[in-house]
C-alpha cells in the first residue's frame, strides 16, 4: 500500500513535469542529451571518489532519461532519428559512467576491479546488442532480467551503500542475460524446444515512445533486410 501512494505520488510529479517541459516546446533530443552530459558528471564523481554525489547526479539522470520520452509524446514530436538518438546516448552513458570506475579502481590499485568493470561494460553494450541482432532474425528477443534500468538502479545503490558487490551482480548478471538472449535465440531459430524458452514480458502498448526505441529500430532493421530478400527475388526484366 505505501509503495503503491510513492509509486502514484511519483507518477503525479512526473506528469507535472512534462506537462511544463511540453507547454515549454523543449526539444525531447535537447533532454536526452543533457541526460547525457548528467552522465559525463556521474562519471566525474566516480573518479574523484564522491560517490554519494554520483547517486545524486545519476538519480537526476535517470530522471531526463525518462521524461524525454514522454515528452516526445506528450508534444506528437516522436521522430525515427529521435529514438536513434536516445538509443545511442544511452549507450554512450554506460560506458563512460563505468570508465570512471575504472579510473577509481586504477587510483586505488585495485586492478582486480578494473578488471571486473571491464566485464560489467562488456555485459551491458552486449545485452542491448544480442536483443537489436537476434531481432533481425526473429520477432521478440525480450528474456532476461538485467537491462539497462536494472543496472541503473542497481548503481544507485552502489553509489549510496557499497559499490564493491553491486558490481560482482552486475557482471556476473548481465553476462548471463546475454548467455540467455544467445540461447533463447539458437532455440528459436533451429526450432527445437529448449528449456530456455521461456515467458517474455509482455508487448510494449503501440506507439508506447521512446522508452522503446531499441525495439523500433530494431524493426525498422528487420523490414529493411525483408524488403532487400524481396527485391532480390523478384524476376530481372530484360529490355
């Protein structure tokens, strides 16, 4: 009951501020790229340190990094090049969030951490890659349970608490997310039953916004590709 009143209190305040950012006509790109540049500063903080600073700065982050899809939609002004664009940044974001780490641990000659950043930033770009891959060869490739907001989240805690863990779940996680997504892809392709098939979330509602824009490029792909084997079969016309 309490976290459902949060839950709804926070959704109130959210509305609020895109209704402001829309009446405004700010440009949803502009806010995925500040998004960005909050990230840039996330990274500062880990490098130097502070982490308690970088939750702060990260939980600001995550903030632009959901209104500017709402935005977009509250304003009609969800564009191809718009879910591209925040699709990108994200991408951008992790990385360089988790290069400050690794300038952290190097200060700190922990070379065992730096190494095992590098295998949570190998586990986060690959999870996003599997799904936009295997797509173009089947409808859905939406299994695991670690992505991009799980990890965010999981950072705050980190920041706030203790980063040292956090990390080891992020790793060891993310990588078997791809493992999955791997698994889950050969099954559906060869079409034998495997065990890991299993429930995907469910369909993201049409039009559902930015949010989603993985999932819409990645269609755009798959279109693209049909589009392409049809021309390919269609009979040469001699002149």
């Amino acid at each position: 009951m309490i976290s459902q009143k949060i839950g709804e209190g926070a959704q109130i305040i959210l509305r609020v501020i895109v209704k402001i950012l829309a009446v405004l006509h700010i440009n949803p790109n502009h806010l995925t790229f500040l998004g960005f540049v909050m990230s840039i500063a996330t990274a500062y903080a880990f490098a130097r340190g502070r982490f308690g600073a970088a939750g702060v700065i990260l939980i600001i982050a995550g903030l632009f990094d959901m209104v500017d899809g709402m935005v977009a939609r509250k304003a009609n002004s969800e564009t191809p090049f718009g879910a591209f664009f925040d699709s990108v940044m994200d991408r951008y974001s992790d990385l360089i969030m988790y290069l400050g780490l690794i300038i952290w641990y190097g200060q700190q000659d922990r070379m065992n951490y730096v190494v095992l950043v590098g295998v949570v930033m190998m586990g986060s770009v690959l999870t996003s890659y599997t799904r936009a891959r295997a797509e173009s060869l089947i409808p859905r490739c939406k299994v695991g349970f670690l992505e991009r907001p799980e990890r965010i989240v999981l950072l705050i805690i980190g920041s706030f608490y203790y980063m040292d863990p956090v990390l080891w779940v992020i790793a060891i996680f993310s990588n078997w997310t791809v493992v999955h997504r791997i698994l889950y892809t050969r099954a559906q392709t060869t079409g034998r039953p495997s065990w890991v098939i299993a429930h995907q979330a469910p369909q993201e509602e049409e039009g559902a916004g930015r949010e989603n824009s993985e999932s819409r490029i990645q269609n755009s792909e798959v279109s693209n590709r049909a589009a392409t084997v049809r021309k390919r079969q269609e009979p040469e016309v001699s002149t």
